[in-house]
C-alpha cells in the first residue's frame, strides 16, 4: 500500500498555510509602514513649509509629534527592526527633541548660539524616517524566515557553553577597571571630566575595553534568555552600569548599554508572541528614562554640589544632542558647492591607517573640521589635542562640503550598510550564535560611531569591510557550506 506524502499530512499543510498567512500578514505590514512613511514624509515637509512662511516652534513640536506616530508604526510593522536598531532609534529620538528646545530658543552652550524657528526639526524628521526605513527593509524579511527556524534547545546550548568564558571576561573588565580608579582615582569622586581622564590616562587596556562595552552587553543579553543564567546576566550588567558610572559615563553610554541589553529577551518574546508589547514598552522605556536622567543628575549634582548647576548641566548636555543637525540645517540647507578636495581625502583616508587618527586628520576632514566654523580657538586646540569633539557631526559635515544632495547620498548608503550590520545581529542572537552576534555588534558600532563623529571610514574603510565580511560569514558559513555541497552534488562530469 502506498503511504501517504508527508507534504498532504493534514497538520503538515495547516503549519504550511499559517506561515503563508503569517508571511503574507507582515508583507502588509510593511507595505502599510511604507505607506504610512510616505504620508509623514509629506506631513514633514508641510511643516517645514509652514515654518518657513510663518516661523514658530509650534512647528517644530508638531513636527515631533508626527515622528513619534511613526516610532508606533515602526514598532508595529517592523518590531524586529526596533529591538535591533533601538540604541541609535533612542539616540536619534533624544536628537529631534533636542531640536525642539532650540527652535524653542534654547541656548546652545558648546557654540554659544541660540535657537531659534527654522523648520530643521521636520527635516531630521524626514531623514530619521528614511534611515530606519531602510534598516526595516533589510531586517524585518530575514527575521520573518529566522523565526520560524529557530530552535530555543539549540540556544540554550550555546548559552550553556558561553557562560564561563563571559563571566571571566566580565570579571577581567571590573578587575582592571577598579584596579585603575584604586592606582589614579575614580573620575565621578575627583570630580574629572572622562575625556579628560581617559586622555590624561592614555591607557590602550582601558581605552579598548572601555569601547568594547557594546560587545560585553551583547553577550550578556544572550545569557539573559536562558533562565539558567538571567540572574547572572543581571549582576554583570548592573555591575557595567555602575563601574561605567564611576568612570564619569552618563546620557548617551547608559542609554546605549540599557538598549542593548534586553534584545535578545525582546526577540525571545516576538518569536512567541508575533508582536511586542508596545505600551508595555513604552511604560519600561519611561521608567529607564527616569532612571537614567536621575541617576545622570545625581552624578551632576554630586559632582557640582548644586542642584541649580546640576540641571543646567544636565539640560545644556540633552541640548547637544540636535546642535550640530540645527546648525547644518541652518547654514548648509541651499549650499549647491561640492568639495571635491575635502571629499577626496576623507575617502582616500578609508584605505589609509595612518590618516585614521583623529591627531593626524586634524582639520582637513570629519568632525574638527566642522568645529573650526563653530568653536573657538580654545575648544578647538583642547579638541584636537585629546580628541574630544562635537557630537553627531555626521550631517553638519556632509552638508557643508556637498550640500543636502551628496548628504543625501550618503546617508542612504550609510542606513543600508547599518540595516546589514542590524541584520548580522539579529542573526546572531537569533540563533545564539555568539560569534555571529559579536561580530554584528561591532559592525553596528562602527557605523553607529561614523554617524556620532562624521569619520567616513568607520563605515567604508577596510577595517570596517573586513569586520562586515567576518560577521557575514559567522552568520552565513552553514548556508554557505550547504550551497557549495549542492553545487558539487549537482556538477554533472561530461566525459570528452
């Protein structure tokens, strides 16, 4: 008797039908994104049309109100894409409300200017929109077919095998950390500045772990999936927080590390429930807001030993967040001139090691040369002497020296290459693939930085390519293997 295909098993077809249904259901979600994109867009531009025809920072507010309902599209149609993308999707969030107060006519400290109404913040609005737009784009379909593959048993191997050598690692990190504020002195008790202290330091040990927190989170978010090991997951990460809170870390690092942190449980979550938990999140995400403020103000205020002074730090730094768009906007919004020279050695630099230093760039290209036109001749020589410089130069830079057209450009260029380095790392925690996830990571970090500091080669020096090719194949050599054992299967010998 013939036995029945496997294919026309009843269940087997059922499951079959579900996950078409499902592939179809979220192919209208994302067309609904792009729709409801296109119709902010335009909500955007008429703001910034207003603006110009009768400037006020009401505009500006509306503005922000239009881009919050996008977040709630985003998070609805793309949530994958959220969880991923969320430590930059924070950062920008703080940058567009940032905008808001200097339209509002804020003071901005660092470039003694104040704001006042120019549209600008409806064209962050826009340009956020696309940006993770695109990393939608290129996530969202690859979790949609990684969900249903993932095998939590298999996970949880993984993690077993992981936990020693991340604890130790963690451990290493304390060690030495708190070895170094007993040898010099903690920068939140003496009351230094980090940049300073890290300059004044020039401890290579340091300075590569303390920039290497994003991967240390990373896996610390892949043991907290398995409830073998959650509770160690969140000694070591309150363990980060805080020594990064001795060393002088406050706004951008903590809400960066409190992002990332939680990814891996968020898709944990979404493969089971195929949505998050919007308002859930929205009420965690005020909560770790407070918490970040305040503990931000408290380190002020023990600091400055002044609540007045403490606030007005703390609100002359959330200002910086959207100071270099408002100013790039501003000054550069019709420049038509292009730079060629300027462009020219910003890309030779991203096949040169030595023209990588931000001493040795000076001003001839990125961030110090956007703050030669804003900061005075003090801040500039202290800038480039320790390498502290303005935050989020990234368009200010791209717009002075090609206008908002090569800005353009190249802000697509760098969405697409941050949404591939997203999808790496929901890859990698996907599957528990540590490597993969690492790699990911650190892939998204260096364009995340190109974006804080302006430096084209962070995302297209060879550097960064070789860390993307590293982080594709420790994501893709299973695929890759099984396609050239197909491929050899397949190769028919013609005899001559």
């Amino acid at each position: 008797m013939l036995q029945r295909s496997r294919w026309l098993d009843r269940a087997s077809l059922e499951l079959a039908v579900g996950d078409l249904a499902s592939s179809q259901k979220k192919a209208g979600t994302l067309s609904l994104l792009a729709i409801m994109t296109a119709v902010l867009v335009m909500y955007q531009l008429l703001m910034a049309a207003m603006n110009d025809d009768a400037p006020s920072n009401v505009w500006a507010m509306l503005s922000f109100v239009g881009f919050v309902a996008y977040l709630y599209q985003l998070a609805a149609s793309a949530p994958a894409t959220v969880i991923v993308l969320l430590p930059l999707l924070l950062l920008k969030t703080t940058e567009i409300g940032s905008c808001v107060a200097i339209e509002s006519g804020a003071l901005m400290h660092e470039i003694d200017q104040t704001g006042y109404p120019t549209g600008g913040t409806a064209r962050l609005a826009i340009a956020l929109m696309v940006f993770f737009g695109i990393g939608a784009l290129l996530i969202e379909p690859a979790w949609l077919k990684q969900s249903a593959e993932s095998d939590r048993d298999r996970i949880d191997r993984a993690v077993g095998r992981m936990v020693w050598p991340i604890t130790f690692a963690c451990l290493f990190f304390y060690g030495y950390f708190i070895f170094v504020g007993l040898r010099v002195g903690f920068p939140i008790l003496s009351g230094s500045d980090r940049l300073d202290f890290k300059y004044q330091l020039s401890d290579p040990i340091y300075t590569s772990l303390l920039g290497n927190r994003p991967l240390f989170v990373t896996a610390m978010s892949l043991l907290a999936i398995s409830t073998k090991t959650q509770i160690r997951a969140w000694v070591l990460f309150l363990g980060m927080f805080f020594v990064s809170i001795l060393f002088g870390e406050k706004f951008t690092s903590l809400i960066v590390m409190s992002s990332i942190f939680p990814a891996a449980g968020l898709l944990v979550y979404l493969s089971r429930h195929k949505q998050l938990p919007i308002a859930r999140m929205a009420y965690v995400g005020v909560a770790l807001g407070a918490l970040t403020i305040g503990t931000c103000l408290n380190v002020y205020l023990y600091i400055y030993n002044d609540f007045e002074t403490a606030k007005t730090k703390l609100l002359d730094r959330m200002a910086e967040q959207g100071e270099m768009w408002y100013v790039g906007d501003r000054d550069f919004r019709y420049n038509t001139n292009v730079d060629w020279q300027t462009i020219t050695t910003d890309l030779i630099s991203c096949v040169g090691g030595s023209s990588q230093d931000p001493k040795d760039v000076g001003t001839d290209f990125g961030p110090f040369f956007v703050m030669q036109n804003y900061a005075d001749k003090y801040v500039m020589e202290n800038g480039q002497n320790k390498g502290i410089f303005f935050a989020f130069t990234f368009s200010t830079y791209w717009m002075m020296i090609s206008g908002y057209g090569g800005f353009a450009i190249v802000w697509v260029l760098t969405a697409v290459a941050y949404g591939v380095a997203g999808r790496f790392l929901m890859l990698g925690l996907a599957e528990g693939n540590f490597i993969g996830a690492l790699l990911g990571q650190k892939s998204m970090f260096l364009v995340y930085t190109a974006v804080i500091t302006g430096y084209s080669f962070y995302v297209f020096g060879y550097k960064t390519v070789g860390i993307f090719f590293a982080a594709w194949l420790a994501n893709y050599w299973k695929k890759l293997l099984r396609f050239v054992a197909y491929r050899g299967r397949n190769t028919v010998n013609v005899p001559v």
